[in-house]
C-alpha cells in the first residue's frame, strides 16, 4: 500500500468474553503491542467500553463498537445511540458487518442512516460489504460490491471518516481466506466505486480499504503486502492477544 494510506488493524470481538478477560486481553495487547505505523482498533461488545476506556486511556490503542442504532435516541428497547458509544470512549463504529445484514434484516436504507448518524457523532466508521458463497460461485461479486456501495454511499458521505471493509461473507469465520489476489481485486474495485459515487478521481485513492475474513498470523503478510490491501479486519484471530499483535506487525 502507498504511504499515504494509514493502515489499520481492529478486532471484531462479536459477542464473545466477559469484562474481566476484555481487560485482561487488552492489557496483554498494550504490553505486546509491536512498534507500528498501524491504527489499532478494538472492538468489544458494548458492556466493554467504558472499563476499557480507561484500560487504554494514553496509549495507541482505540476503541470501537461493533454497531449503534440508526436514530439518535427513543423509544427502542435494547438498542444503544451512536452519542452513547462515544460518550464511553468509542471513536470507531463497524457498521453493516454481514452478521448484522443477515440476524437482524439490516438494509442498506438501515446502514446509510448509521453512518450518517455515526458521522455526526464524531465516529470513523468502517463500512463492511461483501459478497455471499453463491454470488462468488456464480461470477456475479463485483456487481454485488457495486450494489452495496451505491444504495448506501452518496457524496454527503464524509469520506475521510470512512474506512472501507471488504469481508466475502463465505470466508467469515470458516478459515478459508480469500486468496491475496481475490482480495486485491476487490480492493481495487471499490476504490473505482467510490470515485465513480463521488464522482472523482482522488477520494479511491485515499480512503483505506481493509479486508476480514478468517485473517491471522499466518496469513496476514501476504495479505497486507497487496498494493490496495490497508489493514484488516479481524473476528476469532482478534480473540488472542499475541495472534492480534502478530498481525498488527504485519502490517507496517
Ligand atoms: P473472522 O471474522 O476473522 O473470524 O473470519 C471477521 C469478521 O467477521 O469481521
């Protein structure tokens, strides 16, 4: 990747671990935390935040939530607004993550409203699109991403408070990676995307692009040293401190 592209790493811990092993794993991620250009990012489930804001307070690593809800406050049971995410120190918000897509019926209508209202807030948010096994299969993905990019994108997006990523629902938490050059592909296809929605040349360029999908230690390198590949998204690998530090130094 250029220079100019900052790359970020962040953990998607899902639903998974108690407060007190998120405070554990994040202090083992402070203490090995390898010297690195990379943004880090985690993301707990949100009874996480604020204990782990104060784990992390002055140091490199930032938080970030896994969703918040599309309308400010109100009458929603269960759900939590994007000003309360920030409030217990989130600065990053995954939004559209396909598990949202396919438990909660969540829409492209639904996710314009998040990152609208998460932009607001003050969030950078990372915007997950990706295709499913059989529109793999049957040729059809890059028409997919378009799709995905379009019906939630338009120029009253801040870019510069985006992060794309590409996560091909068939290699989430399966193992099977998307091979460097399937994802780079992609990568470079939802650079021309975002030109052609923002009807630019440069924005493509500049916005990071990352990729999840069964990244670990094992892969990663390989994986980041694409030109168009900037960091990565990562579930299970996420879970084990040293696995998620391994990666981070992978991508400098
Ligand atoms: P995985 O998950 O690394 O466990 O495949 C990635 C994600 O869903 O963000």
């Amino acid at each position: 990747m250029p220079t100019t592209r900052t790359p970020i790493i962040a953990g998607n811990w899902k639903m998974n671990s108690g407060i007190k092993e998120g405070i554990q794993r994040c202090q083992e991620i402070v203490k090995h935390l390898p010297e690195t250009q990379a943004e880090v990012v985690v993301c707990p489930p949100f009874p996480h935040l604020y204990p782990l804001s104060e784990v992390l307070k002055n140091t490199n690593v930032m938080l970030g939530a896994q969703t918040v809800h599309k309308k400010a406050s109100g009458a929603y049971t269960g759900d939590v607004g994007a000003f309360m995410v920030v409030e217990a120190g989130a600065r990053w918000v995954i939004i559209g993550h396909s598990e949202r897509r396919q438990y909660y019926g969540e829409t492209g209508a639904d996710i314009r409203e998040k990152i609208l209202l998460a932009q607001n807030n003050g969030l950078t948010v990372i915007f997950c699109v990706g295709e499913r096994l059989e529109e793999r299969e049957s040729n059809v993905y890059l028409d997919v991403i378009t799709r995905q990019m379009n019906e939630v994108l338009d120029p009253s997006i801040n870019f510069d408070q985006l992060v794309i990523a590409y996560e091909p629902v068939w290699s989430i938490g399966t193992g099977k990676t998307a091979s460097p050059e399937q994802a780079n592909e992609v990568h470079m296809h939802i650079r021309q995307c975002i030109n052609n929605i923002n009807g630019d040349k440069t924005t493509g360029e500049k916005i990071r692009v990352i990729y999840g999908g069964s990244m670990k230690p094992e892969n990663a390198a390989e994986l980041l040293a694409q030109s168009d590949i900037d960091g990565g998204l990562i579930g299970g690998a996420s879970l084990d401190a040293k696995d998620f530090c391994r990666i981070i130094s992978h991508a400098n």
